[in-house]
C-alpha cells in the first residue's frame, strides 16, 4: 500500500510503507536507492541524497512499479477490418507498430517488452469478430515476476491472463477483452505485487 498523496506522513508511516529496525529510525535510511527505498519512477520526488522532507514521500511505495509511456499507434492485419492499436515490435513478425518510452523492466533483471497491444481480428466474412485479446509480451520469461498492470484504469492481472511462450525467444500473456488504450498515448503501469 502506498503512502498518502496529502496530508501529514510521519517517520513511522515511512518505516511501515518500506521496511526497517523498530529501533533506530532515522529519515537517511529512507533515501530512494538505498537499504529500504525501491529506485523506481513512483518514488522519484524521494531523494537519494541530501535534505529530506517528509512532503517528499507522498504517494511513495515499496511496491515495484515500471511505468513506460505507449506512444500508440493503429494499424491493419491481413483482412481489412483486422485492427491492431498499441506497441508491437517488428521482431514478433508482421503487422507491428508503435513505441515506448522504455523497453526494459528493472526490477525484472531488465526484460525487454516487445509489446502491448490490443487486437481485433475478424474471420473470412470480414463481420465475425475472432479475436478480441489484450496482449503483453517479453523475451523469453516464465510465469512469474509481475501481479498485475494497469492501462487506463484497466487491471489485468497475470494469474487470469494465458501464458505462452511463442517460441524460444518469447514469452506472452493474453486476456480477452476491449483495447485500453485511448489513443496517442498512455502509460503503462506494471506492479511486482
């Protein structure tokens, strides 16, 4: 649980948040990279040295957060309604598009992502809706490491979603579902727990 984003935050509430001796609490255990304090971009009003405010600690967390921005784009498939809107890379095969921000996962030992994106694929009669999937996939993986990531206010949590590995360089997570993305661009929160 994060701590508050307002109001008054005490030393107690930021040893609870993340962590340490019951004796011998000081504000410098707590800098951003240090013993206690995750460097991820969630914490980064927190210092990693210097003069400390409290204040500073607002919505900080112990939780593992990786947090890229998903310049989308949109593009076709093989049949002309297929639509495909998000980030994939071009190393997954055909219809690929899209960027982001940042392509590896620190607190998963820098996993590269290839991609996050939706896809609404049609069948012959181009009217018959055959795939309507959320996708998220890495180098190759097992199925662990994440709880959860959030686009938009969209939760999909990795033990609902089909783990694949596509082959031996690739491994994915697949849920059925509308596309989360809502254009230009959006940021994508993946949580360790």
């Amino acid at each position: 649980m994060a701590l508050p984003t307002s109001g008054q935050i005490s030393l107690n509430d930021i040893k609870n948040e993340f962590g340490g001796s019951s004796s011998n609490i000081y504000i410098s255990n707590y800098y951003r990279g240090g013993s206690y304090v995750p460097n991820t971009s969630v914490n980064n009003s927190i210092p990693t040295s210097g003069t400390v405010y409290f204040s500073y600690y607002y919505g900080g967390t112990n939780q593992q957060v990786w947090s890229p921005t998903i310049n989308n784009a949109t593009w076709g498939g093989f049949k002309s309604n297929d639509t495909y809107t998000g980030y994939k890379s071009s190393v997954l095969g055909s219809y690929y598009g899209g960027s982001m921000s940042d392509y590896t996962i620190d607190f998963l030992s820098n996993l590269r992502v290839r991609g996050i994106w939706h896809q609404r694929l049609y069948a012959n009669d181009n009217t018959t809706v055959t795939s309507n999937k959320v996708f998220f996939v890495t180098d190759s993986t097992s199925n662990s490491g994440w709880y959860r990531f959030v686009i938009n206010g969209n939760s999909y949590y990795r033990t609902s979603m089909t783990f694949a590995a596509y082959n031996t360089n690739y491994s994915g997570w697949s849920i059925t579902g509308n596309s989360p993305f809502a254009g230009g661009s959006d940021v994508f929160y993946l949580y360790d727990s």
